[in-house]
C-alpha cells in the first residue's frame, strides 16, 4: 500500500517538479480544478500591472504598435501552435471558446455547402459540453441543418452519407475520456464529413498533433490548462487548405486584409487572421501569455511528453489510492483505465451524495468539482483535474485520504455540504 511517504519521494523524483514554483498556489489548499480555472502563474501580476501602467498609462495609442498590442492573437497563437502540433501562423488567441466554435463550425458547413451541398447533417455527442451544442443548435437552425446528437461511442456508425461536419471535443469535460483524434479524423473523412475538434481540455493537458491527424478545424479554451485567467481568450486553428476558402461571419474589422485602410467593403486578411473579429482584450492577453509561457517551460524538460507521462502517473496513483482506501463506500471510476483513452482528470461516481462530498472536501481545502449527471446514462460525478504542471503525487494523497475521512465519517451528510451554489 502506498504512504505518504512513498508519494513525497515520487515527487522527489519528479523531472518537472520545477514547474510548480511558476505558480503561486495559497497554502492549505490541494487544487484539483486547474481543468476549470488554471492556477495564478507567478509573472502574471507583475506582467499586467506593467501592461497597465507602462503600456497603457505611458505609452497610450503608441502601445497597439510599441508593445506590440497588435500582434498579440498572432504571436499567442504561434505559442499555442507548439502544443497542438500546428504549424506559426496557423492559430489565432482570440474571443471565447463559445464565439470561435461559432466561427469554424460555419466556416465548415460555407465549405461543405460548396464541395458536398446534398449533406445537411451535423453530428456531435449529448455528452459534449452543452455550450457547443448550443452554439451548433444555433447555426443548424439558421441553415435549416438537422443536428444529430450521438449517445453512445460508435462514432462510424453516425457517419452516415449525409453527414456534413463532426464536432466533437477531444477529451470529455466530464468523465475525462479521450477520442482517438487520428482515427476519429480519418474515418470521418473517408465518409466525406469534415471535422472539428474542441480542444478545451487537451491543450496543454494531453499531447495533440492536428497535422499528423489531419484535422480540418479546432478550437480551445485559454483559461483551463492554459492557466490564462479567468475568461482568458481562447483559440481557434484552421487547416491551411481550407482558410483562405471562406470567411466566417463575425467578419469584423481586425479580419480585414487592411483594418486600418478603412475600406467600406469586407475583404478578408490571408490566413487565419480572417478568424478574428473586433478589438482584442489586450490586458487579459497578457495574462494568458503568462499562462502560456508556463506550459512552454515544460519545452527543455521533456514538452508535452514528459507532461503527459506525469499527468497519467497521477490518473494512475489517484485510481490506484481509491481502490486501496475508499473501498466499500459505493464509488464509480468514470474515468477510462487504458491509458490512451485516458485525459488528464479523474473522476469518480457515487449514487448518492456526488455533489455535499465535492463540497466538503472544498471546506478541508481539496478543491475539486461536481459535474451533474442526466438522470439516466450519465451520473453525478466527483470530478478532479490533474494539472500536470504543479500537482504533486502528495496531493493526490491528501485528496484521498480527505474523501476517505469524508465518507468514513459521513461528514458530506452535514445540511451546509448539501445547499447548491450558483457556479458548481
Ligand atoms: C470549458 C469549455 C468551453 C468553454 O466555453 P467558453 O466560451 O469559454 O465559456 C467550451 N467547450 C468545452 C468543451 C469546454 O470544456
């Protein structure tokens, strides 16, 4: 059985182990929600409050050319780019993971409508994070295309002939199961859909390669394994073969080939600066920068890999612990056990009680979170991200023993573990 003990000297160990002194994490506390809100990077502070008082109080109007405020989405983007095997120039940092699914989901049926205009099909998953449902509800019904909602795993089995795009996100917000992206793209295409992939929770999470898995399009969220900060921006990526195609219709001014012509008529920029829309939210973008430059740290220690070999080390330890020490109190793993289906979160199901256990272990300082269920196929679930880049081993150790204690004791029963909050 593992101890403590054994745990501190596996982070002892830890190649990474470095990384964690990039954040600052408040003492007391284990934070098992970086899948949600990634922690403070360190810099970001002193990084904004130059960005306020220098590059806005100083330098004015000059900073969108001096600072570089311009530029920003680009060279972010080139950032991003090195996490999810895309190429310079090809990703945009740009508005919300919401607004840039909108934008590359109706690039893709503008592409269909032309090379395949008999396809009136849009398949995604119930289990999908429900804003990308939204969002694909909403362009199905303006372009009077039926949304096909999958309940099940058999993704070639809904790709039938009439199938224009699947969208799908790559790793479940939920239960953390992952899609094979390669095989997923290719069958998918062999069929004659195009594909877009949510990166939400791989980016900086899992290693990604759109171009060794052909990918048409993606989008990903700054503020989860990003560690960009609250609302941070988040990213979009296109295919070379297709960005210069279409545009997308927030065909705002900062997509413009020439913003600053001023020209009455919309003439798209080359490239994947046509995916941008209006006016960046520079403070906020430099923060995700610092964010960003955190993952890439991991570049000399072994990159996305490394991370990865960790990130599954901890996913194994947390199922290897609840098995040894939370026996008999009615959990589930909905997370997946093979490895290569694996993302980078775990988590855990129970009948009854999911959502006064994640709030009392919050009240002893092991911030995870609840994620409800449907009543039906899918549980309540106990949910807890493994952010490579500061958990430790003895994290996971006090996360457990802390939930032991909770059910040992039935101290998730007490009535203030059991009022909802509005944000879960
Ligand atoms: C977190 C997440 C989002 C968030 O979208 P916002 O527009 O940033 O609110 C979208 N999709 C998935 C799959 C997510 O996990």
């Amino acid at each position: 059985m593992k101890t403590l003990q054994d745990c501190q000297a596996l982070d002892a160990q830890d190649p990474l182990r470095t990384l964690r002194d990039l954040f600052e994490l408040p003492g007391g506390v284990t934070y098992l929600d970086g899948n949600s809100l990634g922690a403070l990077p360190r810099a970001a502070a002193a990084r904004v409050a130059a960005a306020v008082h220098q590059q806005w109080g100083m330098g004015l109007i000059r900073s969108w050319n001096d600072a570089g405020w311009f530029d920003m989405p680009g060279r972010l983007g080139d950032k991003i780019a090195r996490l999810i095997g895309a190429r310079p120039g090809e990703v945009v940092a740009t508005d919300t993971t919401s607004i840039n699914l909108y934008k590359v989901l109706s690039a893709a049926l503008r592409i269909v409508r032309v090379d395949a205009p008999g396809r009136s099909v849009v398949v995604s998953e119930r289990s999908n994070f429900p804003t990308d449902l939204y969002i694909a509800q909403a362009l199905c019904q303006e372009s009077s295309l039926r949304l096909h909602l999958m309940d099940g795993d058999d993704v070639e089995a809904a790709l039938t002939p009439e199938v224009a795009v699947l969208m799908l996100t790559h790793v479940n917000y939920r239960t953390g199961a992952m899609h094979d992206m390669a095989a997923v793209t290719r069958a998918a295409q062999a069929r004659g859909s195009l594909v877009v992939w949510d990166l939400a929770h791989s980016a900086g999470a899992v290693p990604v390669d759109l171009h060794a898995a052909g990918a048409d399009f993606a989008v990903g969220c700054g503020y989860k394994y990003l560690n960009g900060g609250p609302g941070a921006p988040a990213f979009c990526w296109v295919h070379p073969r297709h960005t210069d195609r279409f545009w997308q219709p927030l065909a705002g001014w900062w997509g413009h080939a020439a913003p600053f012509e001023f020209t009455p008529e919309y003439r798209p920029a080359p490239g994947i600066a046509r995916y941008l829309c209006g006016t960046q939210p520079i403070l906020s973008m430099v923060a995700l920068e610092c964010g960003l430059d955190t993952v890439l740290a991991a570049e000399p220690l072994g990159g996305m890999a490394a991370l990865r070999a960790k990130s599954l080390a901890l996913t194994d330890l947390f199922i290897e612990l609840v098995e040894q020490r939370c026996d008999g109190h009615g959990l589930g793993m909905a997370t997946p056990l093979e490895h290569e289906r694996r993302g980078s979160q775990l988590c855990l199901t129970r009948d009854v009680g999911s959502y006064a256990i994640v709030q009392a272990l919050i009240a002893r300082g092991v911030i995870g979170d609840f994620r409800a269920g449907d009543g039906g196929r899918y549980k309540d679930i106990l949910r807890f991200g493994l952010t490579p880049l500061y958990t430790r081993h003895q994290d996971v150790w006090q996360a457990v023993e802390h939930l032991r204690q909770v059910l040992d004791t039935a101290e998730w029963q007490r009535p203030e573990f059991n009022q909802k909050h509005a944000v879960t």
